[in-house]
C-alpha cells in the first residue's frame, strides 16, 4: 500500500502515539483488504457509546486514547446513547448507569467528537455529499448514508470508525470503489408497498435473501427524493419527499439487519440509480445478476410478530425518528386519544435532541408528553439497560427494532403500522385478530 510522506509519518509517530495507534489500525485494515492507498474522509460517525454495550473495559479503553492525545480531526458525530442524557430519571434508568454513560460521552466529547448521540447523524447537520469519503458505524446510518446521499462508507466498527476520525484517513477498499456498488441481485416488487412499517417488512424480507450483497429495486413507486437528491428535507420540502427520506431510512436499516448490508439502490429514486448510465464505465445493475421476486409482505409479518397481546411499551423512532414522524405521531394521538386521557402502555419516541427541540417549538413534544408517552433524545431502546427496567413486550413500526428487541433487550414484539403501534399505547394490547 501506498502512503503519503505525511502518512508515513504518522504511521512512525511523528504527531504523537495516538495518531500513531490510530494509523495502525487503518493501515492493517488496508492491508486485509488490499487496499492501494488510504482516503481522505469528509466525516465520521462513532458507534460504541452505551456503556452497556462498553462495560467497564471499553471506557477504561477510551480514556486511554484520549489521555494519549487523541483527537479527531474531521466532523464527528455520535451514536446513540443507553439513555436520554438528560432526562434519564424519567425513563427508569439507575444513577450508577447514568453516571458512567455519562462519562463514556465526556470522553468522546474530550477528543472532539459532538455529543449528538444520533443513528440519524444526517438529522443534525451532518450530511455528507454525493461521491464523498466518509467513515461511519452503526450499520443504519451507514446505509442510508451510501444509497440515499450517495456518500461511500464501509460499515465499520467503534474503533476503526473513530481512528479514521483521528488521522482523518480510510483505506480505500469496498463501497469506496465503484465496482463494488453495482448490484448483485435484482429486487422486483409486485405488491403493494405504503407505510413506512411495509418499507420495513420489505427491507427486512430482502436482507435475509441478499446477505451482504447490494440489492437493486424496481417497482417501488415513491416519490422522487428533492433536487439533487442528495441531501436531507429542507423547510419547504415536499411532503412526499418527506415520507420518502423516512421509508428509505426504515428500508435501509431492515436490510442491515436482518442481512448485512450497507448499499441498495432504488430505480429511479436513489441518486446512484437515477445517474444511471451517465457514469461511462458503470453499469449499476449488470444483467444477469439473480433476481428476488416480492409477491407479498406477509412472511415479514408473520416471522416480526410474537403472539403477544398484552403491550407494555410502544418505541417509535428506529432509526431516530425525524420531525415528521413525530408529528405522525403527535396527530395520532390528538386524533384517537380523547384529551385528557392517558396513554395505557408506555410510549417512547426516540430521536435526536435537535429534533426534540424542533418538536417542542412547534408543541408536538407537549402532546405526546401531556398524553404520558415520552420524547426521548439521545437514546435507544437496543443499548439501553432495558433488563433494569420493567418491561417484556413492546410494539414497533420498525423491523430492525423488531428483529432486536428480543436478542438484545429481552422483550417480545408487535411489528405493524404506526398506526397500530399508537392503538397498542392507547390501549395497552395488541388484537390478536391483527397481526
Ligand atoms: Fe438507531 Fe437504536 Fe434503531 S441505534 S437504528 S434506534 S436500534
């Protein structure tokens, strides 16, 4: 692998041991992958915050790094926390586990990093451009990051994500190269696709089929992402557009869970997909590649729904759920829950905290708070210390939370529409006559 006389000495330690170690943790990946030379990223997203998931080992491994020295030297933002940082007391969360969260985002914060504490890291400004390297974990963002901004990211880890942050390079190997963003299985769609919990059920279906590979859609009839579509909605975007960016963000985050994926296309939609043919030398999906025939969303269904009717908590918000979702939800609420009267199951929104602060503006926070749900930054349900807590089913409109609930957090599961899921907070069940 070529490297630059800068890199190299970077690579020797000539701007100090934890820019060293964190070319030593590039340059072996670029060896693994047999990668040329190394990128210059744009942005980074960190993953690796709750301290759940750290343990003691894992901040102690932090502190570390940051006593070095380190610090990062591009725009970085932060995954999810286990709670919401500032008002965790509100969701049951216990002192001992809020001081070391806490800490974990001190130190993140000591090495530059912004304490978004976001798995929609493209909600609060950090938005990276058609074509630009970056280097992101949290395999959501990842992939809405690469299909829906045209970005190039590898799904990297905690550590790899934030070395890339702190010498401010990535090996060039995978997504970063053209070849590797070419299709390799075509997705026809012959059923009806609307909510954003069908968006899912689909992304969910093909992730298992597909693994790591990079599915193309044909069939999706949605409606075009905003000019250029390559960037997040704006004040005065359409609201198709809007509904658009959320049914992509929850497709995306089911196919990185249920398969591996970190690239998808949609015909005529995605920006890659759109330039199509432009791009001399690029075919995005070569003919002959296997082809994956979606007649009905039903077995999604089936396999993302225990038979639970008793529900004692509702998440909305996986990915973090953008400023229209929460007024979906908050217009549900108004609609089917006479003012007044208090949800029956728990209910959490989960976003970031720019969002909440947007919501609270506009009143959207007070109407789900006034009702007893919460509106929670910051957090999410996967890495929180939910066996602290005292629930064991939940009801969902994503199918990546579906598809984790039970492995990570414990819980069994209700997946369905949006509208269903408030129907389970104002009611506390879930009819078992609808799955
Ligand atoms: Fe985000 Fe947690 Fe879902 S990190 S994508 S809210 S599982």
């Amino acid at each position: 692998m070529r490297l630059t006389p800068e890199e190299q000495g970077m690579l020797a330690g000539e701007q100090g041991r934890a820019t060293q170690r964190a070319m030593e943790i590039i340059v072996t990946l670029g060896h693994i992958y047999e990668a040329e030379r190394l990128l210059d990223v744009h942005s980074v997203q960190v993953a690796g915050v709750s301290y759940r998931n750290l343990g003691e080992a894992g901040l102690e491994f932090l502190r570390d790094w940051a006593a070095e020295g380190a610090r990062v030297r591009v725009p970085t933002t932060l995954n999810p926390a286990g709670m919401d940082l500032v008002r965790w007391q509100h969701m049951g969360i216990s002192q001992e586990y809020a001081r070391k969260q806490l800490e974990t985002i001190e130190v993140y914060a000591a090495m530059g990093i912004q304490p978004t504490c976001t798995c929609a890291p493209y909600l609060v400004g950090n938005v990276p451009g058609y074509g630009e390297h970056i280097a992101w974990s949290e395999s959501s963002a990842v992939v809405y990051a690469n299909s829906v901004l045209g970005a190039r990211t590898n799904r990297e880890g905690g550590p790899s994500a934030l070395a890339a942050a702190i010498c401010g390079r990535t090996a060039e190997y995978g997504l970063h190269c053209d070849a590797n963003r070419r299709a390799t299985l075509r997705v026809e769609v012959r059923c009806a696709v609307c909510g954003l919990d069908e968006y899912a059920a689909l992304g969910y279906l093909v992730g298992r089929d597909v693994g790591g590979g990079v599915p193309y859609f044909v069939g999706l009839s949605m409606a075009p992402l905003d000019a250029g579509s390559a960037d997040v909605p704006q004040e005065g975007t359409s609201q198709d557009a809007l509904q658009t960016h959320d049914a992509l963000k929850l497709l995306g985050a089911a196919l990185a869970s249920s398969g591996a994926v970190a690239l998808y296309h949609v015909q005529g939609v995605t920006p890659e997909a759109c330039i199509e043919g432009v791009r001399p030398g690029v075919d995005l999906c070569p003919c002959g590649i296997p082809r994956l025939v979606i007649e009905s969303l039903e077995p999604a269904i089936t396999a993302l729904n225990a038979s639970v009717e008793s529900i004692d908590l509702v998440v909305i918000g996986c990915p973090h759920a953008s400023l229209e979702e929460l007024r979906q939800v908050a217009t549900l609420i108004t609609a089917r829950s006479p003012r007044g009267q208090r949800l029956v199951s728990d209910l959490w929104v989960t976003m970031p905290r720019r969002v909440r602060e947007q919501g609270e503006a506009l009143g959207l926070v007070q109407v789900i708070e006034e009702a007893g749900g919460q509106v929670i930054a910051d957090g999410c349900v996967v890495v929180a210390p939910m066996q602290e807590l005292p629930y064991h089913t939940l009801a969902t409109n994503s199918a990546k939370m579906a598809s984790y609930a039970l492995p990570h957090a414990g819980l069994q599961v209700r997946f369905g529409s949006l509208e269903r899921c408030i129907n389970a907070a104002i009611t506390g069940c879930w009819p078992t006559h609808q799955p």
